[in-house]
C-alpha cells in the first residue's frame, strides 16, 4: 500500500485513466507476493503442520501435508475458499494424539471436524479464537478436563458436538452466549452440576442432548424460552426435582427423553400442550400420580415410555385412539383399571408392555388382533380369561408373555399358528389340561415356560421338534410319567427345569447330549433306578444340578466329579448308598450341596471343601464320617441322624436342626429373587410337616394347597407339623407355627407377596434367637441375585 502511495505521487494521473503510480505499485505488489510466496509455506500451512506434529498418523492419511508447498489447500482434509483455510474435516482418519493450540491460528475457521479419532487431552481455548466458526464436531474421541470457557464466545457457532468422550466438568453459564446456536450433542461425558438457566437465551436451539452425565440440580424451567427447541434429550442423568410445568410452552417439540433421572411430583398437565410431541421417555424416575388424561389427544405420538415409576391410576381408555402409537411401555408402576381398547386402532403398535401393574379384565380384542404387534408382554397383573387364541393369527409376533396372571383354561392347539414366536411365557396361572402336541410346530421358540400352573398328562413328544429352544421350564405342574428320550436331541437346551411334577421313571441318560446345558433342575418329582453317570458329561454345567427329593437310588456316579464349573448340587432326599465319590474333590467351583436323608456312608472326600462343609449338609446319613461329622475312627463328634429322643431336650434339637437345616438350605440356594422364593418354601414346608411336596390331587396336588386346606378346614394348626416333635411342649408348638407361616408366606399364590430370601434368613434368624438359639450364618457371603434368572 505505502509503495502504491509513493508510486502515484511520483506519477500523477492522467484524466480517465489508471494511475500510473498506481499501475506500476501494483506490479511491484505482485513481485513483491510472489517473492513471498516462493520463500515457502504460507502462515496458515505452517499452523496446520504444528497440528500435525502432535498427532499419530497410523495409516498416512496426512501423508501429503508437506511443508514444500505453498499453501494447504490441496491437502487432505482442508477445504479452501478465495485461496483462505475455512474448514479442517478429519472425520474419521484414526488420528490419534493432541490437538495443537495452533489450531486457533486458522481465524477464518467456519468448520473444524475431528471426530471419530482418539483424540484426548483437553480441548485447546485457543479455538475460542476461531469467531467465524459454525460448526465444531470433536464428538467420539478421548477429550478430557473442562469445556473451555472461550468456547462461549463463538457468536457464529450452530453446531457443538462434544458427545462420547471424558469431558467432565460443570455447563458453562456461557453457554447461554451462543446466540446462534442450533443443536448442542453432549451426552456420554462426565459433565456435573446443574443446567445452566441461561439456556433460555437460545432462541435458535432445536436439538439439547446431554444424556449419560452426572448431570444433577433441577430442570431449569427456562428451558421453556427455547421456542424452537425440537429435541430434549438428557436420559442417564442425576436430574432431580420436578418436571417444569413450563416446558409444555415449547410448540416445536418432537421428542422429550428424560430416562434414568431422579425426577419426582407427576407428569404436568401442560405436556398434553405439546402437540407435534411424537417421543416421551420419561422412564426409571420417581414420577407419581396419573398418566395426564390429556395423553390420548396427542395426534403425533408414536413412543410413549414411563416405564419403572410410581404411577397411579387407570390408562386413559382414548389412549391410541387419535395417534399412530409404536410403542407403549408402562411397565412396573401401579396403574388399575382395564387395558385401553385402542392402542392399535391404525395398525403401528410393535411393542406393548403393561407388566407389572395390577390392570384386570380380558385382553381387549383391539390387542388380540392388532396385525402389527411383535412383542406382548402383560407379566404380572390381574389379567383373567382363557389364552387368547387369536394372537396365534398375528404373523410378526415373536414374544407373548402372561406370567403372573389369573389365566385359566386349557393352552389352545391355535398356539401353533404363532410361527414366529421365539417367547412364550406363561407361568404363575391356572392353565389346566395337556400341552397341546401343535407346540412342536413353533420351530422359532427360544424359551418356553409355563411352570406354576395346573397342567398334566405327558410332554407331548412334538416339543422336541423346537429344535431353538435354550430354556425349558415345565416347572410346579402335575406333568406325569416318564420323559421322553427325545429331549436329549434339544441340543440348544441351556436351561432345562422340570421340578416338582409327578415325572417317574429313570432320567434319560441323553440328557448327558445336552451340551450346552447351564441348568438341570429336575427335583421334586418320583424319577427312580440310578442317577445316570451320562450326567457327568454337561461340561457346561455351572448354575446347578437339582436331582432332590425323588426315589434315585444306587450309588452316585463318580462322573459327576467332572462338573467342575459347577456352584450347587442338590442330591437330597432320595435312596442313594455307597460314599461320596473321592472324584468330588475336584468341584472347586462349588458354593453349596446337599447330600441329607440318604443312605450314604464312609469318609468325606479329603478336599479342604468337604472338610469343611456343614453338618446340615449330610444330615439323614448316619454312616458318613470325616470333616464337621463324627470322626471315621469312630468317636461320634456331631449325630446326622434323624433325632432319637434320647439325651438333652430332643425336642428343641430337633427344632435347631429343622431351622439351622432351612437357613443353611437358604445359603446354599441361589433363589433371592421373589419367583424363586417358592421353591424354598415348599422346602420349609417339607421340613415341618414331614410330607412330600406332591400330594393327592383331591387335597390340592402340591404340599403349599394341601397346607392351606388343613388350615382352612381345621381350628387348630399344631396337628399339620411332624408327629415325631414333641408336641406337648407349648413353646415348641409356637415356634414351629412362626416358621410354618413364613413358610405360608413363601409360597404365596402371587409372587408380589413372596418375600425375598434374605428377609426370610433374618425372619428364621429371628424366631430362633427369641427362643435363646443362636444359629451362626455360614461364612460365605449370601448371593445377591441368581444370574440365571
């Protein structure tokens, strides 16, 4: 410019022409630039290569980055306009390293991508230099520390996406500064502290997802100025509070996800405001009160979730009715009253789910011939009615699941239409007759259970034509004779549970094909003739191996010694002799047995396991030695025998055996969840009454109904227990009565009024330390949850 200046003084200009000063100024400019540019790369390539020098290129894609040149706009990844860096895209190229503070020299920036790298360090403040800058994605990489405060000076900027990385830190207030901001992506980091009010400042915002944080602090209800706001999404939060009756103010908004908070009070009435709404979560938070009645005219609404709440109330009957609803969970809260008939009135409903609720009533037909559904799951409610045939027209149906209902009748031979189901759970109902023989026709099945209910008559030999099965529980029926050979061909089989039926016969030794096989549970039945030592082959046998409470007989297969993922083994209460296989010595991973009331004999194997293991464990036998028990030498250390009467207070030692045997049986058992919980109370029952678990089908078929009718038709409770106790003693009398109800409280008929294993540790725990006992838990920690199930 100063030579231009010079120049043109030099030589005035001519009238109507260039200035010659000005001509001969511009040359020199010119040469002057071209100088400059011959000496090398220029200022913003020189800014790009420090960017480079901190970063692991693995597979080159920078390769061309070369100082050699004159500018960098050929190079990979920068984009050029009018010969100036306005955008860097490195999306994609499995960089790895920092990003260079140097990057806030490209001033002209109006994009900057580096996502999907490994990018970590901090983000550098010097891109609050970039004022020009529009769109700024660092999304999927490692950044770490604080959003810098800088960044709330970037006017221009519309897009900011910082998700999937280890930013942590609290929101900027600045972030309210970003006036032309329009979509903000922030989830997967470990951003703390509250929401700043200031986002109400936004105008411009349509997309604000921040979800798997540690956000907490309440729900800004500024939020509710953000006219355009089209998204909300902040699920997996600490969020707390209410929900801002204000954001029912925001007339754009299309999806509103605020799962997994801690959000409390009800859903306000103010969301039936949002009319273009087509996705609310607002799942697995403290919500109470109803569902708004308002829900039901929202035209728009396709997901409708509030799964795992606190709500009350019935389902607004409209609730489909105007809108093309996909999917509809509301499970696992308190709601009543009847399934809304209109759910699938157009035809769009995938996935309905109501479980866990206490609705009645039938399925509604509007349900039951809704041509869309996949999945149907109403576990746990009141539902009554027979099986609903017609589901079994509906072709994309994969699951139906009607656990834990009022169900009755007999499972139709319609069911083996259902082509496509891979689900068919129907335990805890009153299901009568046999299994219809079309069930072999649903080659599809993963899973079928339809244990607790009132079924009978054989397995129908077409099961095994589900050659997909994994779990199979036929469990708490009056299933009778003998099983068919077949089942060993079920070679997915990972779970196989068939007790407390009426099966006799052997157990078919093909059950040893069952590769596969995580689970045997075959208790509780009238199997006989020996335990097959095929069993010893179920390598993957880990969960455990139930074979109590039949007429097995001979002696135990040294073969089960091979099982050496094994956690518990129950072989109690049967007609086994001979010893304890030395081979068991190798079930390192056992946590608990039971061998008791048997006819065994010997030492214990020799393992530190054994040696140590409770008496309870063996008691019934009373030729076993070694270990807690009497010493093999013959000088008696602790009888396993049933008590004789003889010596101090028979009575109250066999009342400590009883209790001791139950809590031990308690340790040893995985079944902390309520569905299992019944189990252990027939087990209870057993023990006090001296009964087996099946009883004549004129008294109720199982030993939890016939208790229940003695109680029901006699005055007196003391004459159900076990003639051998004492029962002229009155404290006895009362002791055995408080464990017989938590007994009955085990086996309640709804699984809602179980309660958990735990609570019936410390229950038996307490009933006997009130008497003056004392019974020390075994050292190994009770198991939290049966992985299993």
């Amino acid at each position: 410019i100063c030579t231009i200046m010079i120049v043109d003084q030099m030589f005035p200009r001519m009238p109507g022409v260039f200035g010659f000063g000005a001509f001969v100024g511009y040359c020199l400019c010119v040469v002057t630039l071209l100088v400059c540019d011959s000496q090398g790369l220029n200022l913003e390539g020189q800014y790009l290569l420090e960017v480079k020098k901190n970063l692991n290129d693995r597979f080159n894609f920078l390769s061309n980055w070369n100082s050699s040149d004159d500018n960098p706009c050929g190079w990979t990844g920068v984009i050029c306009s009018d010969g100036v860096v306005n955008g860097l895209s490195l999306r994609n190229m499995n960089l790895s390293g920092v990003l260079s503070p140097s990057i806030g020299g490209l001033s002209n920036l109006i994009e900057l991508d580096v996502s999907y790298n490994g990018f970590g360090g901090n983000i550098p403040k010097e891109i609050g230099n970039c004022l020009l800058l529009e769109n700024l994605c660092l999304n999927n990489n490692q950044f770490e520390g604080q959003i810098p405060v800088e960044l709330g000076g970037l006017s221009c900027l519309r897009t900011l996406n910082l998700c999937n990385n280890k930013i942590s830190g609290p929101f900027l207030e600045e972030l309210g500064n970003l006036s032309s901001l329009v979509e903000f992506v922030g989830y997967t980091n470990n951003l703390t502290g509250p929401l700043p009010h200031s986002l109400g400042k936004l105008k411009n915002l349509k997309k604000f997802r921040a979800g798997q944080n540690a956000i907490s602090g309440n729900l800004p209800p500024e939020i509710g100025q953000c006219e355009n706001l089209e998204t909300l999404g902040l699920a997996q939060n600490d969020i707390g509070g209410e929900i801002p009756k204000e954001l029912g103010m925001l007339p754009n908004l299309t999806e509103l996800i605020l799962w997994g908070n801690q959000l409390v009070g009800v859903i306000p009435d103010e969301l039936s405001n949002l009319k273009n709404l087509t996705k609310l979560d607002l799942s697995i938070n403290n919500l109470t009160g109803p569902i708004p009645y308002g829900f039901q005219y929202l035209t728009g609404m396709l997901q409708l979730q509030l799964f795992d709440n606190a709500l009350s109330g019935s389902i607004p009957q409209g609730l489909g009715r105007y809108s093309r609803l996909w999917v509809v969970d509301f499970s696992e809260n308190y709601l009543t009253g009847r399934i809304p008939p209109h759910l699938c009135r157009h035809s769009n409903l995938i996935l309905l789910n109501l479980e866990s609720n206490s609705l009645y009533g039938n399925i509604p037909t509007g349900i039951t011939n809704c041509k869309s559904l996949v999945q149907l799951r109403l576990v746990g409610n009141s539902l009554t009615g027979s099986f609903p045939s017609e589901l079994c027209k509906l072709v994309n149906l994969s699951a139906i699941e009607l656990d834990q209902n009022k169900f009755s009748g007999p499972i139709p031979p319609e069911v083996g239409n259902c082509k496509k189901l891979q689900r068919l759970h129907l335990s805890d109902n009153f299901f009568t007759s046999e299994l219809p023989k079309e069930i072999g026709n649903l080659s599809q099945l993963v899973t079928f259970n339809v244990s607790s209910n009132l079924l009978s008559g054989k397995i129908p030999p077409d099961l095994v034509n589900c050659k997909m099965l994994q779990r199979l529980d036929l469990s708490r029926n009056n299933f009778a004779d003998s099983l068919p050979d077949e089942l060993g061909t079920l070679l997915q089989l990972e779970l196989l549970k068939l007790s407390e039926n009426n099966f006799s016969g052997q157990i078919p030794a093909v059950i040893g094909n069952l590769s596969h096989l995580t689970e045997l549970q075959i208790g509780g039945n009238l199997f006989s003739g020996p335990i097959p030592r095929e069993l010893g082959s179920l390598s993957s046998l880990q969960i455990a191996l139930n074979l109590s409470y039949n007429n097995l007989s001979g002696a135990i297969p040294p073969e089960l010694g091979n099982l050496i993922l094994l956690e518990f083994l129950l072989l109690n209460n049967n007609h086994l002799s001979g010893e304890i296989p030395s081979t068991f010595g190798n079930l390192s991973s056992l946590l608990g047995c039971n061998f008791s009331y048997n006819d065994l004999a010997g030492p214990l194997p020799s393992n530190s396991l054994f040696q140590s293991m409770p008496a309870s464990s063996f008691v019934g036998n009373n030729r076993l030695c070694g270990g807690l028990l009497r010493s093999c030498d013959g000088n008696s250390s602790v009888h396993t025998g049933s008590p004789s009467g003889k010596g101090v207070d028979a009575p109250r030692g066999k009342i400590i055996t009883v209790v001791a045997a139950a809590i031990e049986y308690a340790y040893t058992m995985k079944v902390t969840e309520k569905c299992d919980i019944y189990s252990y109370g027939v087990v209870l029952l057993e023990l006090l009454t001296g009964r087996t678990p099946v009883q004549p089908l004129d008294q109720g078929g199982d030993l939890a109904t016939w208790v229940r009718n003695y109680i029901r038709d006699h005055s007196s409770m003391a004459g159900i227990l076990d003639t051998r106790l004492n029962l002229q003693v009155g404290v006895t009398i009362d002791h055995m009565i408080t464990v017989l109800k938590i007994a009955l409280l085990c086996t309640s008929m709804s699984p809602f009024d179980r309660p958990s294993m735990r609570e019936v540790v410390l229950m038996l725990i307490e009933s006997n330390e009130g008497r003056g006992n004392f019974i020390r838990p075994p050292l190994h920690d009770f198991p939290v949850k049966d992985d299993a199930s």
